[in-house]
C-alpha cells in the first residue's frame, strides 16, 4: 500500500507537466505546419508575378486589407474568407487572443481580437490579413518594456517617444482555430511583411520568442500562464 501511494503521488505531480509537454509539441507540429503552407503561398505568388524581391506587389499600400486578403488566398487550397467580424457565419472565429509574457512586471494582462479579413484553411487554422496604407508608418506613443507595458516617470505618467515601423503588413494566424489556449506564443503568432522580406514580429508579447525557437529547430514555447484582466505583480 505505502508503494502505490508513492506512486500515486509521483503520477500526480507528473502528469500535468506530461499533459502540458504533449499539448506544447501538438502546437509546435502545427505551428510549423501553418508556417509552411504560408510561406508556400508567398512563394507561388513571387513565382507567379516573377518578382521575387519585391512584396508590395501583394501586399499593396495602395489597397484594402480585403484585397490583399482575397490574392492571398488564391495560393492557398480553397480557404473560406471572412471580410469582417459582422458577418453572422464569421463572428465566432474572430476571438481575443492572450499576449504571451516570458516574465511579468507591474501591470494588468490583456489581449487582441484581430478584427481583419480572415482566411479559414481546410485544417481549421486562420490567417488574419491587416493591409498597412504605406510601407513607412511614424506616430507617438508609450515606450514600453519588454514584457509590453508602458514605462512610467517619476510622476506614474507615459513616457512617450517617437516610433517608426516599416510594415507594408502584418499575418497573424492561429494554428489551431477556435481551440485554446488562444495565446499569441503558444497557438497564435504575428509575422511583419515589408517591403523585400517578411519576418518574425520582434515585439515578445506577440509570440516572437516562441516562434523563433520553432523555426530554429529549438521546440520550446516561451509563455506565461494567465487570464485577461489579471493583476500582475
């Protein structure tokens, strides 16, 4: 009896870390299954146009998102376009997705519910399309750390600073569909299209961490468990 109440301790304090394990690799298998149909499609459309080093051709400053959403989708095997969140059958898949933290400060957890054209794959994953109005984007905001918070002065009020992006616009896709944990890091990610190349989004919250790992060979998502509105201390 003292040998299989050993046991039965040693199978609860492992088991969750094997049931997470597997999930992790399920997310990674697919991940990189998402990743491949997309960066095929962008090859059969460079292919197609004859320009290999030029991807303003697709993603055009001069056009919509749902423009650019309905070339795309022309390399992709038959996937179902939503052109908004208001359309009664698309609803459902335009969901908030958890920013993914590798490590926490002051502050309280949020989220983002891509509200682009989306393309729904055969195998449930989702390809969210945000068409930028130019290739060169300047604004005004918080700086923020690491982790996607807004620094603070001395007073508790924004820093703010001037910030650039040279996005000619942005893929998320969701690996999984409506199938959680809906994290950017975990089941979601964001890629930078510009001008000559596309990219990993280099922002951390927005699964940069994780994707690089994946497509590196590493296999190991960086995240951190929470809900959205928690308090982080």
């Amino acid at each position: 009896m003292i040998t299989l109440g050993i046991i039965g301790v040693v199978a609860a304090l492992t088991l969750p870390n094997l049931i997470a394990n597997y999930r992790d690799k399920v997310l990674i298998a697919q991940t990189k299954r998402t990743y491949s149909l997309i960066m095929n499609a962008i090859t059969l459309w460079k292919t197609d146009v004859g320009s290999f080093d030029d991807n303003t051709l697709l993603f055009n400053p001069s056009q919509s998102s749902l423009e650019t959403a309905k070339n795309f989708a022309k390399y992709f095997n038959a996937p179902k376009i939503c052109e908004n969140q208001s359309i009664a059958d698309c609803s459902k898949y335009y969901i908030t997705y958890k920013y993914s933290y590798s490590s926490v400060s002051n502050g309280v957890t949020y989220g983002e519910k891509p509200i682009y054209p989306l393309l729904m794959l055969n195998d449930g994953a989702k390809i969210y399309i945000r068409q930028s109005s130019s290739c060169l984007n300047t604004w005004v905001s918080c700086e923020r750390d690491e982790n996607g918070f807004c620094k603070k002065d001395e007073s508790g009020n924004d820093i703010m600073k001037p910030g650039s992006d040279d996005a000619c616009g942005y893929i998320y896709f969701d690996v999984n569909g409506e199938k959680g944990p809906n994290q950017f890091g975990r089941d979601a990610y964001l890629l930078k299209v510009r001008t000559n190349d596309i990219v990993l989004n280099s922002w951390k919250p927005s699964g940069y961490e994780s994707l690089r790992n994946i497509l590196s060979g590493k296999d190991k998502l960086i995240y951190t468990n929470y809900n959205i509105g928690d308090k982080v201390d």
